[in-house]
C-alpha cells in the first residue's frame, strides 16, 4: 500500500513537471513565431532552450512510461520523435511528415514544430539558391580581390615612373651642382670692431635683501568677527542609475492557469558580479489590499523561472492579481544599478482592475 501511494506520488510530481516543461516550450515557440512573422532569422540562443526542453520533456515522458508501466509512449509522441530526429538530421521533408501525423494525434508542440521546420526548410533553400554558404564563391571572390588589388598596385608603380622618369644617378647630379652653385662668397662689409673703454666700469654691488620675521599668535591681527559670508555648499555627486532592462516574457496581463512562468530579458552582456533582478512580487485581492509577496530573485542569465508553487500559495490565499518588476543588480539583489521597469500584472486567473 505505501508503495503505491509512493509511486502514485511520483507520477503526479512528474506530471506537474511535464506540464510545466510544456508551458516554457510554449513561451519559446511563440518568441520563435514573432521570428518567423518579420522573415528574420532566429537566434541560436532560441533554438538551442527550444531543443533543451524538448529533450527534458522527452526524458520527462520517458520516466512516466516507466512509472505507469507501459510498452511504449502514445502513437503522437512516438511520431512527434520520429520528427524530432529527422529534424535534428536536416531531413526536412521526412520531419514534416511526422510532425503532421502527430497534430492528428493531438500532440500539443506539432503544430508550432511544423511551423518552424517549415521555416528552416525555407530559409536553407534560399541559402542554396543564393549561394551564400556555398565556400567556393567565398575563395572565388576572395581571389578576384588579391588580384584587382595587385593590379592597382602595378598601375600606381607606372604612373610614378612616367611622371618622375629622371634616374637616380641624374638626381644625385643635380643635387651636386646646386651645392656647389650656392658656395659661401666673402662678404663686403667689414667686421665689426670690440672697443674697450680706458676705465673699467663698476659692477653693481650686491644689496642686502630683508630677512622676513617670523611673528608670534600674539602679534598677529585679529581675525575678522562678525562676516556675513557663508561657505557654498559642495554639491555631492549622484550615481547615475543604468537603463531599466527590456523584458521578452511575460506578457503584461498573463493569466496564470498551471505550471512554471518564467521572466525573461533582453541580453545587455552583463559584468561577471552582475545580474538581472526579479523585484519582490506583490500580490491583492479581490479588494485590491495588497497582502501577499515573494521574495526578489536574480540570476546572471536573461532568464530567472519561478516555480509554480509559488503562484499556487499565492491563488490559495486569495489572491487576484500579481505586481511585478525587474531591474539590473550588482553581487545581490540588494545593490540595485538601474532603473525599475514599469510594473506588470498577472492574474490567478480573471481581470485585474486597480481602477
């Protein structure tokens, strides 16, 4: 009997886990989306949390299997693999196969997997077509430069040459016959004479300088009483605060069912005793009386994820809505260097109204 309670325990510990894994996917496939609208391209940072997750969430679903001991996964999830693998091979075609019979399975990532191997199919045609990777038009290109270079070059050469033809020797000649053209010629006017005068002149007699004295505390003046002169205050120099740091996720307004959120930002390549600052989340009830928090959290990565048992602590004791805002920290949390952004809400779930 306790084995049972133990291993039902387990399975619903990793069930809460995989839910929460399928909710940061989620969050990535839809900044990858945003990506794919503009037809720019996505960052490497995106695509590498993208198949970290799922690589989790196939570990995750594994230990399930292994729990509830079953043969094999569900028919989507095996096909959602087969899609998985063929995509990480670079066989588009065969990935998109897969990931369409695993939407009619009800998988919930097909779709946005789909979508996004549609994409890269896309985009490496496109790099084909162009031959942007291709390194042979790189060294022919790279080739034709060194020789337009050296062909310059050579023209610059000739074209000194025709307009300076006179040989080195010639130009040693003419230097020669000007130096000997400008020789020094006697001078007509006569030198100039040192007369001396019959009787020395007196030198002047050293004077003798005041010595200054030294007075006494008590010879010295009184100083002035009374003065109406107020020393200027020096003014103290402020720090200057940095920017607020930009925030991706989450969106203002999130309603907040199950799972993980997981607060991300704009990467401003932060100093090795920096790091980015989850202020402290305040939360209000249903009379917007604000009487719950959580603590600041900070981490030196763009992204700092709070566990979903906070926000379920946070809906058990009545709580409506959350407040929240990051700003850019220096060893701790405590040391804050930049702005505050602008407080965001997430609702436990339903409207937040602080009107």
């Amino acid at each position: 009997m306790a084995d049972d309670i133990s291993s039902r325990e387990q399975r619903l510990r990793k069930e809460a886990e995989l839910q929460s894994l399928y909710v940061v996917l989620a969050n990535y496939r839809e900044r990858e989306a945003s990506y794919i609208e503009a037809s720019a391209a996505i960052p490497e940072l995106l695509i590498n949390q993208i198949n970290e997750t799922r690589h989790n969430i196939a570990n995750v679903e594994d230990e399930l299997a292994s729990l509830a001991d079953k043969a094999s996964e569900s028919k989507g999830v095996q096909l959602y693999r087969h899609g998985f693998e063929a995509e990480l091979a670079g066989d588009y075609p065969r990935a998109i196969k897969s990931y369409r019979s695993a939407g009619r399975y009800g998988h919930p990532d097909a779709s946005p997997a789909l979508r996004s191997v549609r994409y890269l199919e896309r985009t490496a045609k496109t790099k084909v077509a162009t031959g942007a990777s291709s390194p042979a038009s790189f060294s022919r290109s790279k080739n034709l430069f060194v020789i337009g270079l050296v062909a310059v070059l050579i023209i610059i050469l000739v074209v000194a040459l025709v307009a300076n033809p006179t040989s080195p020797n010639e130009r040693q000649g003419a230097i020669a016959v000007d130096a000997t053209t400008h020789t020094a010629t006697p001078s007509s006017t006569p030198a100039s004479e040192l007369i001396i005068p019959a009787t020395a002149t007196p030198f002047p007699s050293a004077t003798p300088t005041a010595t200054p004295v030294a007075l006494s505390p008590a010879a010295l003046p009184p100083a002035p009483t009374g003065s109406t002169e107020t020393p200027i205050p020096i003014p103290t120099p402020t720090p200057t605060l940095r920017a607020a740091p930009r925030i991706i996720e989450p969106k203002n307004g999130l309603v907040w069912g199950d799972g993980a959120i997981v607060f991300e930002f704009v990467d401003v390549k932060l100093a090795d005793n920096e790091l980015y600052c989850l202020n402290r989340m305040k939360g209000y009830d249903i009379t917007n009386t604000e009487n719950w928090s959580h603590e600041p959290r900070g981490n030196n990565l763009p992204s700092i994820a709070i566990e979903p048992n906070v926000f379920r602590v946070a809906k058990a004791q009545g709580m409506r809505c959350i407040r929240w805002s990051a700003a850019l920290g220096r060893t701790t949390c405590d040391n804050i260097i930049s702005e505050n952004t602008e407080e965001r809400v997430i609702a436990l779930p339903g409207p937040c109204d602080f009107d």
